[in-house]
C-alpha cells in the first residue's frame, strides 16, 4: 500500500496505537476491523505524501534521486521492490490515495468493493469505478505490438543485469558506438544537464550506478521499454531508451519531479 517499510511499521504502529484505544471486545470479525483502521490510517498517510509533493522544489532536499530515509534497511528496500515489482511501486505512486487503496485492497487481496467503500467514504459502484480506472493506469495502453516490445525489452533487461552485476564489458556490447546519454540537472544533482557520448564513457558512467540499479526494474515508459526507479515507494529516476538494430543508440535519464509527472508508465507483461 506504501511501498516503503519504514512507513509500513509507522502505520502499523499507528493502528496498534488506535486499537489499544478502542478496545477490540466486542469486535467479531477482528481481522477485518483491523484492515479498516490500517487501510484508513495509509490512506491519510498517502493524502499527507500527496500534499508534500505540491511543496515548492526549492524546499525539497538537495538530492532526491538517492535521498536517505531514516531507519531504512536499503537491502530491504530492494527486496521489497523486487518482491512488489519496481514498476507496479512506481505506477502505484501515479495514483490517487483513494484509487491505489481500492486497486490494492481489490487487485492484490481480493477485498470485496463493498468492504472497501466505507473506507474511503465512497459507493461501491464509485469504488469499483476507482478501481477500474487504476488497473488501467498500471496495464497501460499497450498501442506498441507485442513483438516490437519483446525486442526492447531483451536489451533493456540486459542492460540492467549488466549495471547491476557491474560487467563493464556486457554494457559496452549492448551500446552502439556513438551513444549517447543526457541526464537532466537533478540526477547528480548539477548546475547543467549532464551529455555524454560513446560506448565506453557511457558504459562507465553506468558502473557508477550500481547502488542505484538496485531499486531499479523494467516498466513501459511512454509506451516504450525503460527503465524505473521506485527507492521508498517512490518514482525518483527513469530512464529511457532509443534503439537501432538492437543496440542502444540514446539515453535520456529523467529525474526533474515535473518531468517525472508527465511521461506515462504503466506495468509490462511477463
């Protein structure tokens, strides 16, 4: 529902807190009673995540493509993202509070929409509507053929087990000679957007990314094969690809939060 661990143990101990307060006595469907105060105590913490992000970028921190999050295991993290899907994390993080509450609570554990309407203060013909609208968003529009996609994302999928396993030489295969890579003033961060061309400079910079590979997994990016970022159960990081018979011929790393917020990512099929 979060998507961070952290923020998983602080909602729990929220809804401890509340059913210490109430008293579970006279409850008699107790596991339900409780996935209502956990599901309404994430869903404020998810307005709250919400209202933050409408803060001026000036009073954000300096780097937030790789900024600590206090009591956070990283390796856990990662698990968790692999466990999730670092594209479902990111593609939930596009949603509204109350579409993501109703995706999860439906999708993924099967809780009846008339359950989950009072939660949200909703319908349940509204619930389900919300529902609807975010499993959309997470399947995308799938307007690229199956085959194109397939194609992509064999060399994209190879290109992150390179980064991550640190094989400079797997990397400079997989691009074509005079590549070239721009990433935008926030992905260091740096005065300027950063350019960088030809294979091994490229293939360099990415062995530089390792830590970040980590918390990083396949997803559709304007409808093409990239790549995407999700550390805490945020969108912070995307990168996307150009092809040309099969090697990389451009990369552009996004991580500006407005630029962010306009491409749209979506889940892709095993």
């Amino acid at each position: 529902m979060l998507g961070s661990l952290s923020e998983a143990d602080d909602a729990l101990q929220e809804a401890w807190l509340r059913a210490s307060r109430a008293g579970t006595a006279g409850v008699e469907n107790l596991a339900g009673w409780l996935t209502t105060v956990v599901a309404r105590v994430c869903l404020n913490m998810l307005r709250s995540r919400d209202h933050r992000r409408e803060d001026p970028l000036d009073a954000q921190v300096s780097d937030p493509v790789m900024g600590p999050e206090p009591g956070s295991d990283p390796v856990q993290e990662a698990e968790l993202a692999d466990s999730v899907g670092h594209a479902m994390l990111v593609v939930l993080d596009t949603l509204a509070p109350a579409e993501r509450l109703a995706f999860v609570l439906h999708d993924m554990f099967a809780v009846p929409f008339d359950d989950i309407a009072p939660m949200i203060e909703r319908s349940a013909a509204a619930t389900r509507q919300l529902a609807s609208r975010a499993r959309r968003r997470v399947k995308g529009g799938g307007a690229v053929p199956a085959a194109d996609l397939a194609r992509q994302r064999e060399v994209v999928d190879a290109f992150l087990a390179a980064t991550r396993g640190g094989n400079f030489d797997a990397l400079v295969a997989l691009l074509h000679p005079g590549v070239v890579l721009r990433a935008d003033k926030a992905v260091i961060p740096t005065p300027e957007p950063i350019r960088v061309s030809g294979a091994h400079a490229v293939a360099k910079g990415a062995m530089a990314a390792v830590e970040r590979a980590q918390f990083t997994g396949v997803a559709l990016v304007d409808g093409a094969v990239g790549l995407a970022m999700a550390r805490h159960g945020r969108l912070v990081l995307v990168l996307a690809f150009t092809l040309t018979d099969g090697h990389i011929t451009e990369i552009e790393v996004i991580a500006e939060p407005h630029h962010l917020r306009r491409l749209d990512l979506a889940v892709l099929d095993a």
